[in-house]
C-alpha cells in the first residue's frame, strides 16, 4: 500500500504538465495513430498546457494580491477563512484513501464505459484529488474507510456523467474539440444551478431579450471590445477597487490585458496536440465497440481562456466579497480562492450560452451558494485536514474554501449526516 501511495505521489509531484503529455503519448499510441506523432501530440499539449499556468500564474497572482488588497482596504472580517484549494489538495493527498481511490476511479470509468453508462474517459490524473478530499470529508464524518472509499467512487461517476451530458455545451460556447469534456468536480458541479438560473431568465419577458455577449460587446464597441480592452478595462477598475497608487494600477491593467490576448493563444497550441489524440480516440472506439462514442475529460484549464470566461471571473469578485458580507448565514471570508474564479465561472458561461449578463446573474447565484455551502462543510473541513496534520490558518475559528463549497461535496454529506447520524 505504501509503494503504491508513493507512486502517485510521485506523479502528482511532477504536474499535470509533465504527467498528461506522458498520458496522451501512450493513448494516442494505444489507439494508433503511432508513437511518432502520438509523442508530438503529448509535447504540444505539454507545451500549451505550460503556457496556460504561466499566464494563469501572471492573471490569478495578479488578480489575488489585488483581491487581497481590497479584503484589507474595506476591513472584511468573517470567521471562517477561505484557505484556497489547494489545502483540498494536499488533504487528497495525504490521505490514505488515495492509492486506492486512484485504481478504483480508474477501473470504474472503464468499466462504466465499457457497460455504455459513461462516454468520458477522464485522464486528468491530477483532479482526481477532488473526489478524494470529498471523500476524506465523509471518512471525517462516518469515521469509516469504506463509506469514504465509495463516496469517491460516487463523486466521479456523477462528474463524469455530467460531463457527458453537457459535452455538447462545452464545445458549442467555450470552442473545445468535439470528444473533449471537463470532468472537473468543483466547477462542473454548480452547472445544473447556472442551467436553472438560465432557465428562469428564459422565461422572463424583456430579460429573455437582452444579450451582452463577447461577439457583442466587440461589434458595438469596435476595437474597444476586443478583448485586450476588456481585460485592461477591468484591470483598471479592479486596481482602483483595491486602493492602488497609478503605478499598481497601471501594472494592473496591463497584465490582465495581457491574459485575455495570451491565454486564448496558448490554449490553440494545447488543442493542436488534443485534436489526434481526441480523433484517434473516436475512430478507433467506434470500430471496436459498434459505433460507441467516447470523449477525453481535461482540466477545466483548457476552457477558461474565453474571453466571456475571463471576464466574468474578474466581474464576480467584487461581487462574491460584497456577499460575503451581506448574505445571513454566510460565515466564509473569500481570500485565496478569489484567483480562480475564472474557473467558477465557467459553467455560468457555457450555460448561458456566452450572455454575460446572464453569467452575472447566474454567477452570482452560483457565489452565494459557493459561499453558503461553503460555511456547511467548514467545520468538517478544518478537522479532517487537521487529522492529516496540515497546517492550517492562524486567527481564524475556521477553514474552508470556495471549491470545497461545492453542491456535490455538501449534498453527499447532508446524506451522510441523515443516515450516520
């Protein structure tokens, strides 16, 4: 057992972006489209995915220490503080539960694949640390390895399957390939909240006719919509937001301009590589398995580079703090987690088909759910990672996270708290 939790943590060590060009050199030479250029479909995609975390290091280190500045500027004070996912993380991974969830997530995807239930093939290694911190959480609760064990097991078959459902969504609004889905649980999970919040706009006479689109914007706007303007725009605003002098705003400004020109680039490099891979997956399936479909499941990282995402990330976290304080109920200070919002909004965007104003009102729904859900599973939270023995922060009565604040995370331990008491 110990040799086999050392493996993965080994691979979780290199990165996603050592790890997944390694994963698609031995898929694409498994279904044959040759080692050759299997290999340089594993390098492009090594390439692209390291240019999206470089620019994502630039937009959310940026992003962060400006949202750091205004929780200081306004004086926010909750108890619980927002610890990033990255404590999730390194609570996945330092559980026990680990090695096994791996193999089990593994076997049971194929399986389900293979029984016609699932069509995503998820091969983000990497995010699997999701359904296990779920997992440690209900371990926490039940005090019971098996219980844990299953429930990781149940929160990847729904991710998923819900992938699989809205694959289409995905490609049609955010540009992915065709065969590409995005199992990834934290974001993907708050999906069917943005789809109803669309749904109720839908049926709203007036609202149902306004659209303020990225294509939009561009078109009434001229070169002041493109999307070099809007990140500048916003950084700009932002910067003031956070009591910047001229300089940090300035400096602002540039770098999330830069974001929303670069991050759409590198991700084209990333696609060049997914593409053969994602074709070569298809063709062969369907002659092996009757014409059955099957899709790649990536990182949410490969959608975020839409300008509409991009933007809306930036838009929701003045909105996210300023809930943070009004909504009753709510006890979690947004803080390290506010630099991925672009990722929490994702869905907000494919489901309302790019229409920001919509993805404002859906996103923020989403937030105050985040918030909300966010505040239920605190106390869990913090002990299961304190049973871990990881380091947690100082002055705080306790920890938690947006991504932990996840619908899937809290309605499995709602269940659980019924029938384990």
């Amino acid at each position: 057992m110990d040799l086999l939790k050392n493996v993965f943590q080994y691979i979780s060590d290199l990165g996603a972006a050592v790890t997944m060009p390694i994963i698609i050199t031995v898929l694409g030479t498994l279904v044959g489209i040759g080692f050759r250029r299997s290999l340089r479909s594993g390098m492009m995609y090594g390439v692209g995915f390291t240019g999206i975390l470089v620019i994502l290091d630039l937009f959310l280190g940026s992003l962060g220490k400006a949202a750091s500045a205004m929780v200081e500027r306004f004086g926010f004070h909750l108890d619980v503080i927002d610890a990033g996912w990255t404590l999730g993380a390194a609570m996945a991974f330092s559980s026990p539960l680990m090695p096994v969830a791996f193999v089990a997530i593994i076997g049971i995807n194929l399986l389900l694949i293979m029984a016609g239930f699932l069509k995503t093939l998820d091969v983000d290694l990497w995010n699997y640390w999701l359904f296990i911190t779920g997992g440690v959480m209900i371990q926490q609760l039940t005090g019971s390895f098996l219980l844990g064990l299953v429930s990781v097991i149940v929160f990847a078959i729904i991710v998923i399957k819900l992938s699989d459902i809205w694959a289409k969504g995905a490609w049609d609004v955010v540009g992915l390939p065709q065969g590409v889905t995005l199992p990834h649980l934290d974001t993907i999970s708050m999906a069917p909240v943005y789809f109803a919040v669309n749904a109720v706009l839908d049926r709203i006479p007036g609202v149902r006719d306004w659209n303020v689109s990225h294509e939009s914007i561009q078109r009434r706007f001229g070169v002041f919509g493109e999307p070099v303007f809007i990140g500048g725009i916003l950084g700009a605003i932002f910067g003031v937001l956070a009591g910047y002098d001229a300089k940090g705003v300035l400096d602002l400004t540039v770098k999330l301009a830069a974001s929303m020109v670069l991050l759409p680039r590198v991700i084209g490099i990333l696609m060049e590589g997914l593409v053969p891979i994602a074709d070569g997956v298809r063709d062969t399936v369907m002659k092996r398995l009757s014409g059955r479909q099957v899709y790649i499941g990536l990182d949410a990282a490969v959608g975020v580079g839409h300008p509409s995402v991009m933007a809306l990330g930036i838009v929701i976290v003045p909105i996210i703090m300023f809930l943070s304080v009004i909504l009753p109920g709510n006890h979690v200070l947004p803080f390290a987690d506010l630099s991925s919002m672009p990722f929490y909004m994702l869905w907000a965007v494919i489901a309302c088909r790019g229409n920001l104003f919509r993805g404002i009102v859906a996103g923020t729904v989403g937030s105050a759910i985040y918030l909300w859900l966010g505040t239920f599973v605190a106390k869990l939270y913090t002990g299961a990672a304190l049973a871990l023995k990881l380091e947690v922060q100082q002055g705080a009565s306790a920890i938690s996270s947006i991504s932990a604040g996840n619908p899937l995370y809290s309605l499995l331990i709602a269940i659980a708290k019924i029938f384990c008491g």
